[in-house]
C-alpha cells in the first residue's frame, strides 16, 4: 500500500493527520506526514533543520549533566538528536497536542520507540508559550532553570501558528524566557526561513550573544537546495 492513515484526530487547534506513504517519486522511500487543518505541518522527508537545531544549540554549551527543554515533539527529530549527546542528563518534551505524544509513545512515527525507551526523556503534556508566561516546563517542579530550551513550534518569529503565540516572541516574552535559562545556558529557535536581521538584534538585546545559522538541504521533490534557519542566543 502507498498510503495509509495512522490517526485522525480533533484537537483544539483543528483536524490532525498522521500518514505514511510511500513517495514514488523517491523509489519508494517510506514518509510519515503530519497535517493540520489540511495544511502540512512537517514530514520525515526534511529533517536537517530540526536536526541542526539540536546541534547548534546544544554545541553551545559547555560541562554536562545538562537539563534541556524542547518545545514541540513534531516527529520527534530535535529530541532524538539532543538525547545523542551523552552529556543529556534529562530532556523534556513539551506538546500541546496529546495525540502527537500518544503516537510516540505507540511506536506509530519513527522516533516514538526510541524517546520513550530513554529514561532521560519525559513528555510534558502543555502548552509551551503558557508556560513560558507562568512557572516554568517542569510540571513537577515549576521554577527550575534549565541548560538548553530548543523552540521547533511556529513557522517563523512572524509566521505563527496561533495568533497567541506573538507576546512570546516580544522583547518581554523573551525576557521571561531567559529567566529559565541558568547561567551559561541557551536558548535556540527553528525558523522555516533564514534567520532575520531585525530578530537576530531583538534577540541581542535580550540575551549576552545571539547569531543566525543558515542549514541547507536538498529538496528532491522540487530538485533545488532548501533552507532553514536556527537562532542561537547565550546567557553568561
């Protein structure tokens, strides 16, 4: 079978898909897909972006013992790269989306098994950008600080998901966000675009460093080189 439906769901931001087929055009490469309100929100064919996130931002670190927040699960590729670096004492996940946790924790996407297994990781059933208003992402223990927060939620800084979303990405939400960070620690950002000029220098108001990386790929489905971009921002 080419295509199949693993889950449909109803969820308080709309219909949310899970597929998997398999692309043709890539001599049967299996793709898992996710769509909300008929829109395709990410899928296994691009990875590096999510990937590069993790990297660039937990190579910005130094010690260990590092406990690291990521935002939004997705299919799971930001955590599963944080979780390969063995200086991860504790990772946690924080989806909005129940559905999105459950597939995981039923093996139903390709990182589902291994996150679960790892007792470092724990999935934190919320919504980030509230959070980050309020306590903290630890659900036990509100008001810790962390090593790492890596953000893969939104499109863009400007291209949001949900219209709540924009007091984050604000001079006073980021502010709040540092709070979180403990010395030392960094903060790093997904973009579906290359990074802003006008974003980089927000963010180096608020934070002691902050740079833009550019990550290109391939796109074999359109034959040319894409990109994503990760924003990095460091506290002493």
């Amino acid at each position: 079978m080419n295509f199949a439906e693993l889950d449909y769901q109803r969820t308080a931001l709309g219909e949310l898909i899970l597929q998997r087929r398999c692309a043709l055009e890539l001599d049967g490469r299996e793709v898992f897909e996710v769509k909300l309100n008929s829109e395709y929100l990410m899928s296994s064919l691009f990875v590096e972006g999510e990937v590069a996130l993790a990297r660039l931002g937990l190579a910005a670190l130094t010690g260990e013992g590092w406990d690291v927040v990521v935002g939004g699960l997705g299919l799971g590729y930001t955590a599963a790269t944080a979780l390969d670096d063995d200086r991860v004492a504790r990772l946690t996940v924080v989806e909005a989306l129940a559905p999105v946790i459950g597939w995981h924790q039923r093996g139903l996407v390709p990182n589902g098994a291994r996150l679960s297994a790892d007792a470092r990781c724990r999935y934190a059933l919320g919504d980030f950008f509230a959070l980050a208003r309020g306590g903290g992402f630890d659900p036990a223990e509100p008001g810790p600080r962390f090593d790492a927060i890596l953000l893969d939620i939104d499109h863009t800084p400007e291209a949001l998901l949900n219209p709540s979303h924009a007091d984050f990405y604000s001079e006073e939400g980021l502010t709040r966000l540092r709070a979180f960070l403990k010395p030392g620690g960094v903060f790093a950002l997904w973009s579906n675009e290359v990074p802003d000029k006008d974003f980089l220098s927000l963010l180096s108001r608020v934070f002691d460093q902050a740079e833009g990386h550019v990550v290109e790929f391939e796109n074999p489905i359109q034959g040319r080189t894409a990109t994503n971009g990760v924003y990095v921002a460091k506290v002493r």
